[in-house]
C-alpha cells in the first residue's frame, strides 16, 4: 500500500487530484491497520472536496468516523463541505458539537479561508456561542476569587497545595482577560478542575490526618506503657503534663471529622505541637527506662546478695568455731593457737571474703536472670491492670 499511496501524492502533484482518489482507493485496499484504512480514507474524501464533488467527500468523510470515529477532522470536513454546497446553518450543527469536544475548533471555523462561502452566517450564528462562553468566564473568574479565600481557610500560606492553587488561580485569571472562545474555555474548565483538586486534596489530607493522629496515639500508649513501670511517680510533674497535653489533644482530634475548615486547621497546627510534645516525651522516657531497669536490677541483684550474705554469716559464726573444735579434739596446734591469738581476725577476713564473693554472684545472677524477671514482672503487672480494667467495665 506504501508505493499505491505514493503514486496517488505523485498523481496529486501533478495537478490531477481525480487520478489520484481511486489510486489511494486502491491503497485502501492493500492497508493492514484500522488507522492505515482510515488515512486512506481521509485522502479519498478530500480528495472529491477538492474536485467539487462535495456530496461525494460527504458520504466518504461519514464512512471515515465509521473507522475512525475519534478522529475530529473528519467531522469538520463534513461541516466544511456542506458549508461550500452552501448549507451553512446546517454545517453549524457539526461545528457546535466539535467546538463542544474541542474549543480550538471555534478559531478555525472563524479563520477558515475554506469556509468564505457561509462566513458571514457563521460568524452570526457563532456569537452566541462566544458571548456565553465570556460570560461563563466572567462568572468563573469571580468564582476563582472565592475558591483562593476557600484555600486559605484549609491551608496555610506556604502548604505546597496552597501554593500551587495561587499559581493556577493567577494563570486562570490571566487567561479570563484574554477575549478568546479558547481562552474562556479554559478558565471555565481550569475553575473545575481547580475545585475538584481542592475536595480531593481536603479528603486526602483529613485521611492522612487521622492516621497520623492514630499513630500519635499508638506512640502515646508506648510512652505510658513504659512510664507505667517507673518506681518513682512523684517525679514524672513535667511527663506528667506533657503526656496530659497530648493525650488531651489527640483524644479531641480523633472525635472530630474534619469537614470544617477551622477544625481541620486547628488539628494541623495541633498535630505538630502533640509531635513536638511526644518526641520530648520518648526522649525523657529513655532515661525513665534506665533509671528503672537500673532500680530493678539492684532489687533484684539486693535480694540475691541478702540472702547470699545471710548464709554466709551464718556458716562462718558456725563453721569457723566447728573447725577450731575439731581441731582442738584432735590435737592440732594451730586450732589452739587460732583461738588464743588469730580468732576474731579470721572470722572479719571470712566475713569479707563471704561477702565480696555474695556481692559477685549476686551481680553475675542478677545479669543472667535480669530480662526474664523484668518480662514475667511486667507481664503480671499488664494482667493485673486488663483484670482492673474488665471489672471496672462489668461494674459499669
């Protein structure tokens, strides 16, 4: 089909537009594509527009949106030709449906030299058109004014939506100045997309809001699951007053729907004060958790070393006095000179070797048992506290 085609361009080069209509039919013939038959096509029936045979293209460019029916060209071309057989407020049947599905349309039917015929028909029946599509953008521009005071009750000055909004705003009032059906187009369709933008980004937002807050709150109950176990309560004023602060605010946030502009702004502004307040809240928390796993850990290594230092006093009162007997009943010198000379020296040196070494082991037990004893601790506590809390929830 590539040569068949080339012979009806050269056949049109030669002035003989007649010659090469049933060559690009031929062409038509051999094409493999949808898109291949339609230019085929659009060649053929442009072809008989230049020949005169008007009703002819007629039918062939109607036979062209059978294949292509996209394709706006061909709709215009129908316009073109009923226009030149001179059936103009007919053809403006074709151009309103395509300035409809396209506004540059609305420019080239006004500067169509091809269309001389019905020019002054078209330019009045095309006045109404424009004279609405103005007043439309007047309308529009107006309705832009109120969409950037819309913004700035949603969103800050320097949120990137709010900025983008000014942007587009100014260009859309800029283009309401220019006196062009296109241009007026434009605004009316820019003021739409402006607003739809806006409601998407405002749900979005409140989405992201609330799931920003539910982490806040999943970050929160962390914070006093952990400050819970601190041994020394009296001195968590300031934790206290921080935790208090954002358990307050995400509480009142996470029972709001956002659907108004000023509860929606002030859960932005709060959201970052209640973030401000938690991140000092886990920073202090990490020295509450080694204050307490350090309280814990001389609990748990005191109650070793006690015992530990219990049993050593008391085989040292017992075994030191045992020895010296033994020896004394079976003749050894040293128990006899022992108990005269040496004996409470000893008992001191055994008492502080007893406990040095209970002091090691006590250390070395609490180390090993540490997060076991921390864990099954915990965990009562947390049992304890859900028994706490079904009975209270029974009781009420």
């Amino acid at each position: 089909y590539q040569a068949r085609t080339l012979q009806g361009y050269v056949a049109l080069e030669r002035g003989d537009a007649a010659k090469a209509v049933p060559i690009w039919q031929e062409a038509e013939a051999m094409s493999n594509t949808p898109l291949q038959q339609a230019y085929l096509i659009f060649l053929q029936a442009r072809g008989l527009e230049i020949t005169g045979k008007y009703q002819a293209a007629l039918a062939m460019y109607k036979n062209l949106l059978n294949t292509s029916p996209r394709w706006l060209d061909g709709l215009y071309r129908q316009g073109v030709c009923l226009v030149k057989m001179g059936f103009a407020d007919q053809a403006m049947g074709f151009f309103e449906d395509l300035i409809q599905r396209d506004p540059h349309m609305f420019n080239r039917v006004l500067f169509d030299p091809e269309l001389e015929r019905g020019h002054l028909q078209l330019l009045t029946a095309m006045h109404g058109p424009f004279a609405t599509a103005e007043a439309k953008a007047d309308e529009e521009k107006q309705a832009l004014e109120e969409i950037d005071e819309e913004v700035a009750k949603w969103f800050p000055k320097d949120h990137a939506f709010a900025e983008e909004a000014g942007n587009r705003i100014g260009l859309l009032q800029a283009q309401g100045d220019v006196r062009n059906f296109v241009a007026f187009n434009r605004v009316v369709q820019g003021r739409m997309d402006l607003s739809r933008d806006l409601m998407g980004k405002i749900d979005d937002e409140s989405k992201a809001l609330r799931e920003y807050f539910e982490s806040l709150m999943g970050r929160l109950r962390e914070v006093r699951g952990e400050a819970s176990w601190f041994p020394f309560p009296r001195l968590l004023v300031d934790f206290n007053k921080d935790f208090n602060f954002c358990a307050k605010s995400l509480n009142w946030a996470m029972g709001q729907h956002f659907q108004l502009p000023e509860k929606f702004r002030k859960a932005q502004e709060i959201s970052d004060k209640i973030e401000e307040k938690l991140v000092a809240l886990e920073t202090r928390l990490k020295t509450l958790k080694v204050v307490r796993d350090a309280t814990l850990f001389i609990l748990i290594m005191g109650k070793t070393f006690f015992w530990l230092e219990i049993l050593g006093l008391v085989a040292s009162l017992l075994l030191l006095p045992l020895g010296v007997y033994l020896g004394q009943q079976t003749g050894q010198e040293w128990a006899s000179g022992l108990v005269e000379r040496q004996k409470w020296e000893l008992q001191k040196g055994m008492i502080i070797i007893l406990s040095v070494s209970a002091l090691a082991i006590s250390v070395l037990r609490s180390v090993l048992v540490f997060d076991k004893k921390r864990t099954k601790l915990f965990e009562k506590m947390e049992a304890q506290e859900q028994e706490r809390a079904r009975q209270k929830a029974a009781a009420s």
